[in-house]
C-alpha cells in the first residue's frame, strides 16, 4: 500500500478516484484515526448521490461513524491500479541491491526501480516499496501531462 503522502499528492495532482470494491482508503482529518478501510459489499459502500459520492459504513460499532463524504476519504491505490493508472508508459520494474557504508557500518538496502517513458524520455524513481516505485512514477506522468 502506498504511504499517505504519495496518496495525498497524488489527489493533489488531479487523479480522480471513482470507489469500486476492494479499494482502500484512509479517513483524511486531523481528528481521524489512521486506521485503513476497504469497501466492500458488507462493511463499507460507495453510495452516489446527485449532491457527489458518500461512503456508508454498513453496521459498524466501533465508533460513530455512518458514512463519509469523498472529499474526507483519501484513496490508497493498490500496486495494481497504479499499474493500470500508469498504462503504456509502464517500461520495468526491478529490485535493486545496494550495500552502502557508513562509516564502519554497512547497510543492506533493497528497493524497488521502476522504469516510466515520462515526456518522451526513461526514468526511473526507486522505492523501498513497489507500490510507492508505481505511484512517483505516476507522479511524474501526471505533472507531465497536466504541463
């Protein structure tokens, strides 16, 4: 799953998020729990609304909660719909190996590299997770595209 700030720029960027089940998101307010849902059939619907979408929280007890605007919901894109999201521009994606010294310490590392056409040029952006390699790429795709 990716990290809330990519999330976060990722609305920033305009990408808009239509809910279909199994998508996970995270409550977006200072007063909200970190906790992440999933929309499915049973606990959590995506209701549309001639005034926008609202999640209904179906039966749940934990807290007072029966739904949430979509403007409140911030989509956290599984590595697949990024994929898809990011379409031909898609080249490649490796796990790197580095070791790095600091000082009389040496660190393992591992990351993700994923290779984008990205205004007509291959980059690459690395991440420790796969997921976050898809989403800077998108990133970078979107800021292009909007230009």
């Amino acid at each position: 799953m990716i990290s809330i700030e990519l999330a976060r720029a990722l609305r920033d960027s305009d990408l808009v998020w239509r809910p279909v089940r199994g998508d996970n998101f995270c409550i977006d307010r200072v007063e909200a729990d970190a906790e992440v849902y999933t929309l499915s059939d049973m606990t959590v619907e995506a209701h549309e609304f001639s005034s926008g979408t609202v999640l209904g929280f179906n039966g749940t007890t934990e807290w007072a909660l029966d739904s949430v605007a979509l403007d409140d919901a911030l989509w956290l894109p599984r590595e697949d719909q990024l994929r898809e999201l990011l379409g031909a521009a898609f080249r490649s994606l490796e796990r790197v190996e580095s070791t790095e010294a600091i000082g009389a310490v040496t660190l393992d590392a591992s990351a993700y590299r994923l290779t984008a056409l990205v205004g007509g040029e291959s980059r690459a952006f690395e991440a420790p997770d796969a997921a976050d390699a898809y989403a800077r790429a998108l990133l970078a795709l979107l800021d292009d595209l909007a230009g």
